[in-house]
C-alpha cells in the first residue's frame, strides 16, 4: 500500500535527526538510507531535504561542514548538536503519543489492526 507524502511530511525533520544520531552524514546518503529502510516506499525530494537541513541548522539542531574526500566530489556534511538530540527526544516522545492517540480513535488496541 503506497504511503502518501503527507502523512510523513511533518516528521521529515526528526527522521533526519534520527539518521544524523547514529552518524554524521551528508544528503544523498540520508535519502539513500531512507529509500533503503522504507523498502523504496518513500523518497525525500531534494528540495525537501535540503530546506529541512536550513531548518534545522537555524535552529541550533544540526550544525554543517565540508567533508574531506581525496575522490569526487566534496560533500557538505551533518552533525547533530546537542540541542538536536533535545528535539528529537521531543519529537520521538510527541509521535508516540500521537500515535496511541490515533490508533484509539481508530480503534486499534496494543497496535494492532482492525
């Protein structure tokens, strides 16, 4: 079942600092491990991705740097800063709430189907 861009659009942010906390990273490579761990059922656009790092860098969450590579081409990189572990402690916790919220009104007990 395709999952529509809406439903995961307000959560691009905390996906981005969730891949960013296991290791520093750069564009392409966060979206490649999205397709990846999605089974290529989602895909960020690159305009989404790329205004989601400003976002985040504005607001102390992330912080950039140009990477080192002796091949190719040079990459800018990502970092989470403490205060993006903050807000994804944050986001994590209001998604888990959201989520036992919905699944109430939709009538799914421990998470499970209609």
């Amino acid at each position: 079942m395709p999952i529509t861009a809406e439903l995961i659009r307000g959560h691009t942010e905390t996906i981005i600092l969730a891949h960013l906390l296991t290791r520093d990273s750069y564009g392409y490579e966060i979206n490649k491990s999205i397709q990846e761990r999605s089974a290529g059922r989602y895909e960020l656009k690159e305009a989404t991705l790329y205004g989601a790092f400003r976002r985040l860098e504005e607001a102390g969450c992330i912080q950039s740097y140009w990477g080192d590579e002796q091949t190719g081409a040079r990459r800018r990189y990502y970092r989470v800063t403490p205060a993006g572990r903050e807000a994804f402690a944050r986001s994590r916790a209001e998604w888990l709430e959201t989520r036992g919220l919905i699944d109430l009104l939709l009538g799914i007990e421990g998470g499970g189907t209609v």
